[in-house]
C-alpha cells in the first residue's frame, strides 16, 4: 500500500517496503541530518542513505509536485 508521510516538513511517499527508512528519518537521525539527505535529493535528483541495519534507501526528489518518494530497504 502507498502512503505518505510528513517528514521534518517534506512530504515523502512510499510503501510498507521502506517503513524502517521513515523510521530512520524521523527518529534516528538529527533533523539536520535529515535535511540534508532532503536537499541533497532535491538538488541532485536522489540520496542514497543506509540506516543502523545496513539497510539501502534511495530517496528521490518529484519536481512536479515538490514530494519525495523513499525506496529500497534491502540489505547493501
């Protein structure tokens, strides 16, 4: 199921796959860190993070409507 969440002000979709990449986002890291994986998408298209696990997320920038969509969650 596609959802989306409201992280540190971006709005970011994305499925049941990568609820431990919102996770991530929201609790386990500085906001300041967060903002500049948010940045880092939204200038340059998408940012590739791994969270404590190991696990791979690419997060991706949407021009058209200024969202983001996260991905992945397999293990690097």
């Amino acid at each position: 199921m596609d959802y989306h969440k409201n992280i540190h002000g971006h709005v970011v979709h994305g499925d049941d796959s990568v609820e431990k990449g919102f996770y991530y986002l929201t609790y386990d890291v500085d906001a300041n860190e967060a903002n500049a994986l948010f940045q880092q998408a939204k200038s340059h298209g998408t940012s590739e993070f791994t969270d404590r696990q190991n696990r791979l997320f690419m997060l991706s920038y949407n021009r058209n409507d200024s969202t983001y969509r996260l991905e992945g969650g397999g293990y690097a």
